[in-house]
C-alpha cells in the first residue's frame, strides 16, 4: 500500500520543521506541504525538512485538495494532517491500519471519542467551542444517517483510500472540507472509522482559526452552510 501525507500549512515556520520531522518515513511514499501564500520560511523549512512542497490558492479545503491531486499517481491512500503540530504523526499506522487491512475507506482520528486512559489530550488544546460543534454534528449526522456511522469529531487528522476521496465529488475550498468529506461518506456509503488520537496545542506559530474570534466565526457559519446544503443534496 502506497501512502501520501498533505500537510496544509499558511505561515506555519515555526511548526512545519517539526510537523514533517515527525513523519513515520518508512511507512510512508511521500510528504507533501501544501503552502498557500505564506510569507514567513514555511516552504523552505519544510523542503529542507524532507517534504515537497506544492502552492495553492487561499483556503482550507482547496490546499487539501490541491494536495490530493499532485499526490503521486501510485498512491493509494492520503493521510492529511495540520502543519501547526497539533496532530501527532505516530498515530498514522493506526489510522493505516484498518484501510491496509482492507476493511476501511476512511479512517479518521477522533480527539473526543472514548479512548484508552493513557491518550491524552492536552490541556487547553481544543476549545469548548470545538468540542460542542463536534458532538453537535455527530448528532445531527446521526438523525440524517440513523443506520451509518456516528462521528464524534471534526478532526483534520484522517486517512482515505484515494479511489474513495475521488468518488465524493468534493468542491468545499474552504473550512468546510472536512464536514463535507464527512458527509458524501455517509452518503456515498464508505466504510468510515474513528480511532482515538491524542492531541497537543499548536506547536507554535498562530492559530488561523480557533485561536481568532472572527476567524472562528467565519469558519462556523461555514460548516452550518455545508452542513445544511450538503446533507440536502441528493445522491
Ligand atoms: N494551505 C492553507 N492552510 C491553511 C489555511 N488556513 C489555515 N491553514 C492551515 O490549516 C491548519 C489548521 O489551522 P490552525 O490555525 O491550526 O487552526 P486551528 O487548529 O483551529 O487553530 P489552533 O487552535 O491554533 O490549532 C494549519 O496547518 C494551518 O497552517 C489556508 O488558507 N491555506
Ligand atoms: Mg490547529
């Protein structure tokens, strides 16, 4: 099984250097960082942390899917993670695990869900905010989807068999693009997992998101939007 890593990353130099120094290399094919318009050293400290570095137009989910179509042509599965080392990379063989094993399409980690005493999650990394949106979604997917999968998270952190990221017909370039994948796989009826990942404050470097109100606010009123219209649309 052939795996490439996206890394979205807008002005993450701080960070990016460790983010890529961490990545398992030999389960690995390749480590992409998906650079749109930083103006610190981002590309360079990740080109000369192993990475290849590609540039995209502003947004989220454009960089990530950017990132998906300049993935070598022989790979099977993308992992995608954030570039501000928040996720922590040693838990990629688990999120590998169940798509190697050929009983998975799309294995995502969750931060929230019910885990073993040990995984941690440290204190401070996630705001109350964000734990709310991720039960509030997992609840309302549940009501639309009763019998499929019941996320417990938004996590960014996940792993997809390409040929499944390819039949979702993904067009969210923003924010948006992690709900959205979440939803046309329940749509689309992917096999999804979640297994529990630890998760750490951002590394350094600033926060694009959770760490800025209006940013926050923005990126809330966006996954409402790709909540409502996604789940409308008809499959
Ligand atoms: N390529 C690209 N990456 C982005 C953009 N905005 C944010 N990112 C990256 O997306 C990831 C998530 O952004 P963060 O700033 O960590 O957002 P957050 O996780 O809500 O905030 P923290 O609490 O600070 O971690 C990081 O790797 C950012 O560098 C963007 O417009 N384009
Ligand atoms: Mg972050």
């Amino acid at each position: 099984m052939r795996v490439s890593v996206i890394i979205p990353a807008l002005n993450e130099a701080e960070s990016i250097g460790f983010v890529v120094g961490e990545m398992p290399w030999s389960l690995i094919d390749e480590c992409i960082v998906v650079d749109n318009g930083s103006t610190d050293d981002t590309a360079a400290i990740a080109i000369a942390a192993g990475a290849r570095v590609i540039t995209a137009p502003r947004g989220y989910g454009a960089a990530c899917m950017d990132g998906a179509s300049a993935a070598l042509q022989t790979s099977d599965v993308l992992v995608f993670l954030d570039g501000d080392g928040a996720d922590i990379a040693a838990h990629i063989p688990d999120l590998l695990a169940p798509i190697a094993r050929g009983e998975m399409d799309l294995v995502l980690g969750t931060r929230l869900g019910p885990r073993p005493a040990t995984l941690k999650r440290e204190k401070g990394s996630m705001l109350a905010s964000q734990i709310f949106a991720g039960w509030f979604v997992g609840t309302l997917l549940r009501l639309r989807f009763p019998r499929k999968h019941r996320y417990t998270d938004m996590c960014a952190f996940r792993a997809i068999r390409r040929t499944a990221l390819n039949s979702l017909g993904m067009k969210e370039r923003t924010y948006g693009w992690n709900l959205e994948m979440q939803i046309r796989a329940l749509q689309k009826g992917l096999r999804i997992t979640e297994i529990p990942v630890g998760y750490r404050a951002r590394y350094g470097g600033i926060s694009k998101v959770s760490g800025d109100f209006r940013a926050s606010l923005k990126a809330a009123q966006r996954i409402l939007e790709v909540l409502l219209r996604v789940t409308a649309e008809k499959v």
